[in-house]
C-alpha cells in the first residue's frame, strides 16, 4: 500500500460538557471514514475537554479569586482520565473502522491538567503525546509534558507523530521527531492565524513529511452562556477561525486552508513522495552535519515522588 487518506477535522468543540464533546468526536471521527474513505484523522487541540478560548479564570499577576477558583473547577471537571470512559470509547469506534486517529484532549492527573494528543488504531488505543510547553497563560491552566510522551507510531504502513500548537515552533523538538521517522506530521491547534500555513508548509518541507493540522472552528454561541469572553458576548463573534489544512512533504497545499466554517478536509497520500522529497534534503540523514551539531534527547518519566521500600513498615518504621 502507498496510499492512503488523511483527513483533518474542523470542528468546535463543546466547553464543560465531555459527554457531548465524545459524541461530537465520534460523529466526527465516524463521518471521515465512511464519507471521505479516512485510513487517518485528525481532530485539533483540546476537543476532549476543551479550549477556554477568551476566558481569563479572572487572574492576574499575583491575584486568583473564588470566581476564577471556581471556573478551573469546571474545566478540571470537564478533562479526562487516560486510561477512562472516553478513551475507550475511542478506541472501540477506531477499533470498528479499522482507522487511526489522533485525537486533542486536556487529560486530568490529580489536581493537574495536560494538553495531549490520544493515539488510536485498529488495535485501540496507541497511546499519548503531552504537550512539552503550554503557550502563555496556558501555562496557569496545564503542566508541562516530558520526554517520555514523545511518540511516534508505526502503522505497519507509514508513521504518526504529533506537534501540539506551538510546540511545532521548538526547534529541537522538531528535529528529535525527524530523528524518530515521523511521516505523517498530525498537528492539532487552535491557532487560526494566517502565519500559521507558513509554519505548516514549512515544517512539511524540513521534515520531509506530511502534515495534517486540524484547528477549531469556535463562535461564541458554541460556549456556555455563563460564561464571558474577552472577544465578546455577540453570537456569531468568532473565536478560533479555523486554517485547517494537509500538506506534502515538498510543501505543497493538499487542500485547505477552510475558513469559515466548521468541516473535514481530506486528501490521498502518495507515501512514495516520502523518499522522493528525501532525494535531495534529510534533516537528520544525509544533510545532518553530526561533527558539527548533535542533539541530546532525555526521555525518563520525571515523576515527583518515588516511593521506595516496604510498602507496610513494621510499628517501629523498619
């Protein structure tokens, strides 16, 4: 096999409801493969528990209140378990289709909360990549990911790896994943800038992959009418304006940029365009200069607390 299809969901994804946000993926997912014949799909940034896109959590430099205290409530509420519910839920409908997915969630680990993008196959589920640095005041709501979530997933036919947002600005993360083989670059955002293609086209032409970036498409009817966004109370106020787009590992747009509009872009892959790109340019093959450059990647699991020794000491602690 040297083709496949890839398609790349816009789509808004419900805020403090995950229920809802599940069956929305599902559909979501469901409707790729049966309309537009996906073998994979991509869904953007958060769509499991949400991007509070224009919310504030009413903090400022050092000041929270109970109101703001009371919103991360909410969202916490609304992350998820990995393993949980959802999860397995995901996996059985990729299960059924015979596809994979990639799909944004916020994963809820005691009191922290983390930005992932869920891997799923024919198999289930595949595992996660958590995002390495949230962006600005991201940084309030998520941890930071490490070295051990850092996959990428042998198909049996190409290979999935995933960029979250910004993390597709860091360099040395970029080239630790062109080191893995990444070929199928997923990018799940919620950046609708239109600089945001030229990142996207250029990441294809420096990694010599595929990219497949599936962003939100949010109005401000989509959130929870209690809640108030900087951009405005107005219904049809746009919040993520979508960019969703494919891309070839030569740089060239596949389909997309939509605009608009929430709907799934797809598009055939020739994988046989992999090695025909590499003819001439392979960021850390042929065209890598390790005399000059190396790049040092620690994947250990950094936990907080390693607990060591018997698990029931004796009365006197021994």
């Amino acid at each position: 096999m040297t083709t496949l299809t890839a398609a790349v969901v816009q789509a808004a994804a419900p805020l403090f409801d995950t229920p809802a946000a599940l069956r929305r993926a599902e559909e979501l997912i469901r409707e790729a493969v049966e309309r537009h014949g996906a073998d994979v799909v991509v869904l953007p940034e958060a769509f499991l528990g949400g991007y509070p896109k224009g919310l504030d959590f009413d903090i400022t430099v050092g000041r929270r209140t109970p109101a703001g205290r009371e919103l991360f409530r909410r969202y916490h509420a609304s992350a998820i378990d990995v393993p949980g519910p959802e999860v397995d839920a995901l996996a059985a409908l990729t299960r059924e289709l015979g596809c994979h997915a990639v799909v944004g969630a916020v994963e809820r680990q005691g009191g922290t909360l983390y930005c992932v993008a869920l891997f799923f196959g024919p198999d289930g589920y595949l595992g996660l990549h958590r995002k390495l640095m949230p962006t600005a005041a991201e940084r309030y709501l998520w941890g930071q990911g490490d070295g051990s979530t850092m996959p990428v997933i042998d198909t049996g036919t190409t290979r999935l790896g995933a960029g979250i947002c910004w993390e597709n600005y860091m360099p040395l993360f970029r080239t630790a994943m062109y080191a893995k083989g990444v070929e199928l670059w997923c990018a799940p955002t919620v950046d609708d800038r239109d600089v945001w293609q030229a990142t996207m086209r250029h990441i294809a032409l420096e990694g010599r992959c595929f990219v497949l970036s599936a962003s939100q498409y949010l109005r401000r009817d989509a959130l929870p009418a209690d809640v108030r966004p900087v951009q405005g109370d107005e219904p049809d106020t746009v919040l993520i304006g979508g960019g969703s787009l494919i891309v070839s590992p030569l740089g060239e747009v596949l389909a997309g940029p939509l605009r608009g509009s929430e709907g799934i872009l797809a598009a055939e892959l020739d994988l046989d365009d992999l090695p025909r790109a590499r003819f001439d340019f392979d960021p850390t093959g042929h065209y890598a200069r390790p005399d000059v450059f190396t790049l040092h990647v620690d994947q250990t699991a950094r936990a907080t607390v390693t607990v060591t020794g018997p698990a029931n000491p004796t009365r006197d602690g021994r």
